[in-house]
C-alpha cells in the first residue's frame, strides 16, 4: 500500500500542505488563463475575491435548518426570488417557487422526481411513467430516470439540432408524465422550440420542464441586447418547471444552482418529511441533507455585487467574442459551426477533416475542449475567461487544422490501425468483445488519465458493435480512474 494512501500518522505543517495542493494543482488544466471551454465558468479576480470572501464567512454554516441560520435563509429566497425576476415570473398573477441546489444535475434529478410525484397524484393509473426528451437532453435527465424509476423517450432532433415538436408530440402515450426542451442543448449550443412544447405539453395534460442549466443566466441578457432569443421561460404558458445554473453564466462559486416552479403546489412535491423519527420531524427541500452555506452565501453575494446592469456588460463580451469564433470558425477551410447557436455555447464539426485529430493538436497546445459524438465535433462554452484568449485560440485552431490537414505517418499508421480493430472487432464473438473491451479500459486506467490524443479512441469506440459495450468500457474506465491506489499513484 502507498504511503499516501493511508491516513498519516503524524500531520504535516500548514505550508506544506498547501505547498502540495499547489504542486498537484499544476497538473490542472489552467482555466484562469482562459484554457479551459468548459467545466469552469471566470468573471475575473475581483469577482473571485468576492466570492473567496462570502464563501468562507459562511463555510461552516448548514442550510440544513433553516431555523438556525436565518441568513442562509434570506440568502436562498432572495437568489430564487431574483433569478425567477429574470425568467418570466409574473407575481402578479402567479408565483414562481424555488429552490437552491447543488448544481445542475441536483436540479434535474428534482424535476423529475417532482413530475414523478406529482402523477402518483393527478394520474394515479400510471404504474410505468415516462418522460419524452430530445436526444441532445442532458444525460442527468437519463440519471433521474434511472433513479426514480421514469422511462426516458429519446427522440430525434431536426436537422437544425432542434427537438422535433411533431415527433415528441407523437411520442406522447397515457404513460407519459413529462416533456422536456434545453434553452439551450449543450452539445450545439441551440434553444428548443419551447414555445411548441409547451402547446403539446398543455393539450396533453402533462408537465413541461425546460433545463436552461446553461442559458438562464445569460439568454435574459441575450435578449435585451438585442440578440433573436425565442420564448424559453415563464413567460410560456405550459413551463411547469425551469432550472438554471448560478456557478455558470451567474459566476457564483460551485455548486450552486436553481430550480424553479410554477406555483407552490407542483414544488411540495418536490419535498420530503419523516415526522416519525425519534430525533425529531425531518423535513428537507432538496435532495441532499446538509447545504454548505459557504455556496448560498456566494451566490447571493455575486448576483448583488453585479446587478443587472453587470451581467449585461459580461454577457455583451461574451456574446461578442462568441460571435467572433463562430464567424472565424466558419472561415476556416474544412470547419464550420454546427447548427445555429443562439447565444455563446457552439461545437466545431467537419465533414472531411478528423475533428478528433484536431482536438489533439488542441490539447498538445494546452486547450481543454470537449469531444462530442452524433455528430462527432469540440464543443466550447465561451465566457468572460476567453474575452482575452480568442485570438490566440484561433490562431492554434488555425494551425491544427494545417497540421491534420497535411499527410502525417503517425496518424496513417493509427488510422491503419483503427481499420484493421474495427475488421477484427466485427469478426469477433460479442463475449470476445466485450473481454477486449473491458481489458483496454484497464489499460487505460492504469496510467494519469485518458490518453493524451484520443482519437483513436473515438474512432474504437464508433466501431463498437452494441451500445452495452460502449457502456462496458466507459464503466469499467470510471473504475479504475476512481479507485484510490490510482489516486495515491499520481502525482
């Protein structure tokens, strides 16, 4: 057993510590330089200063009991109340509830536990519900159904990368509880046609859930800037329910997140109580138990130092240098955006050229960009941190796209090599594969990570003859990533 695999008998000194934080941190994709197209969301050092300040006065504090911490209570209601202000609530009329999460997925998996719970009462003959989304929902969705027993209906999307109203609406059966549209998708950075969803959705009796996980705290700013932003929010008749990411567009610190309501009826099925336990009732709002108040307090923080007229600045630069990107992208010979991004969320495809390869040449540069499948493309989540860095991107983009494009013994030997895996694979029993499968994620893990050029193993992956094998290996790869005498081995 490593060393540090065991808890230490003796504790090391403050500075040495943080001396070897720092140390493994510098293996780190460097997102404050503006490296980073995803994952980390920057509004610059004095807003991280702020949010440094307000996290740690109340890093011990639990939104567990609101009771205790009146603040967090206050901080929470506020944020809710001023991110449904954004998204088409109409108080006058009718009240938009919420509540904060710990990010995203928490959000998604409470809308569809709450849609869940709100059939067993209004449409109680239902034994096996389902929810019908296009292919381009976020996976979490796919998560709350697997958790919360609610079969997924995955649908095709349009040409545009769109969800198809006419095709969702078909896929509607006495099952279905929920539908669900993305403002916007996160794999082409387009808004659903949720106006038509909700139309579908209202004739049928069943609730609409918008996932703005990305978009809710920059599409209000899109439009008021000017930019062609389709209805999305409350402001639709037919949205049940909307989630929005503080800790991305909103610039709070991790996790924060919110999921909203259209009344507080649908939200008390969201919640849960024990009244019987003999250490008291429990009731909680959310999934989890105890809530790092140091999150809260940030959220609250950032969205009062900023206001409305400092996330208009931010999201002018952004939707500016995304606008750069977008028409320097489709300039280059062999590249072109996919679809038509509606605010500062895109992936860069190609038809003749192995986009993956150029991913590669990418991350040799020191760029972290996401690959995507269906089709295969980079995606990139422009904000604040990128302002500064879009030329030389563009300009590393530029010389990748030579490189790939230039003849290279490397890749044809790999590209050789790919042809020949993909004949064997199909040749192959599907017991065979999946050994093979399932000893190449081993090997794989065995090292710091996933390779340093993956398209190789994209191209395996796409030549997989069943999706329990695509399935297999990305299991058996999370595995060995997370197991600790991994984590003790890496520097």
């Amino acid at each position: 057993m490593s060393e540090s695999s065991r808890l230490p008998t003796h504790g090391s000194t403050k500075e040495a510590i943080l001396a070897r934080m720092a140390s493994l941190r510098d293996h780190d994709v460097n997102w404050r330089a503006g490296r980073a197209w995803s994952l980390v969301f920057s509004a610059g050092d004095e807003v991280s200063e702020l949010l440094q300040a307000a996290y740690t006065m109340f890093f011990a504090e639990n939104g567990l009991n609101p009771t205790a911490f009146p603040s967090l209570r206050r901080f929470e209601t506020d944020v809710v109340a001023m991110t449904a202000s954004l998204l088409g609530s109409q108080a006058a009329t009718e009240e938009i509830v919420g509540n904060m999460t710990s990010g995203g997925t928490e959000s998604l998996l409470l809308a569809v536990k709450t849609a869940r719970d709100w059939a067993r009462i209004q449409r109680p003959a239902i034994r096996t519900p389902e929810m019908v989304l296009p292919v381009t929902a976020h996976p979490a969705l796919d998560k709350a159904g697997h958790y919360f027993g609610v079969r997924p209906i995955h649908v095709p999307v349009t040409d545009d990368f769109r969800a198809d109203v006419a095709a969702m609406t078909a896929a509607i059966t006495p099952n279905t509880i929920l539908l669900v549209g993305s403002a916007p998708s996160y794999p082409q950075g387009v808004v659903d046609p949720i106006a038509a969803l909700a139309q579908a959705a209202q004739a049928r009796g069943v609730l609409l859930h918008v996932d703005a996980c990305v978009g809710g705290m920059m599409l209000p700013f899109a439009r008021r800037l000017g930019y062609p932003i389709p209805p999305f929010d409350f402001s639709v008749p037919g949205v049940t329910s909307l989630s929005v990411d503080l800790h991305k567009y909103g610039y709070a610190a991790k996790g924060a997140s919110v999921i909203l309501y259209r009344g507080p009826d649908l939200r008390r099925c969201q919640f849960f109580v024990q009244t019987s336990w003999p250490g008291g009732i429990y009731p909680s709002p959310t999934m989890t138990g105890t809530r790092p108040g140091g999150a809260i307090a940030a959220a609250w923080a950032v969205m009062n130092y900023l206001g409305e007229a400092g996330y208009m600045n931010l999201a002018a630069q952004v939707l500016a240098t995304a606008d750069k990107l977008k028409k320097a992208i489709d300039a280059m010979p062999g590249l072109h955006v996919l679809g038509r991004p509606d605010m500062s969320v895109l992936a860069i495809g190609s038809e003749r050229l192995d986009i993956y390869a150029i991913g590669d040449e990418l991350t040799q540069a020191g760029w972290h960009l996401d690959r995507q499948q269906s089709p295969p493309s980079l995606h990139m989540t422009v904000n604040m941190a990128h302002v500064a860095v879009a030329d030389q991107f563009l300009h590393d983009l530029a010389r990748a796209v030579q490189r790939v494009s230039r003849p290279n013994a490397r890749r044809r030997l790999a590209a050789g090599g790919l042809r020949m895996a993909q004949r064997v694979i199909h040749a192959l029993p599907p017991r065979v594969v999946t050994r093979l499968t399932s000893a190449a994620s081993r090997a794989l893990g065995q090292g710091s990570g996933l390779p340093g050029r993956t398209a190789p193993m994209y191209g395996l992956i796409g030549a997989l003859p069943s999706q329990d094998n695509v399935d297999d290996l990305a299991l058996d790869l999370l595995d060995q990533l997370t197991r600790p005498n991994l984590a003790s081995q890496t520097n």
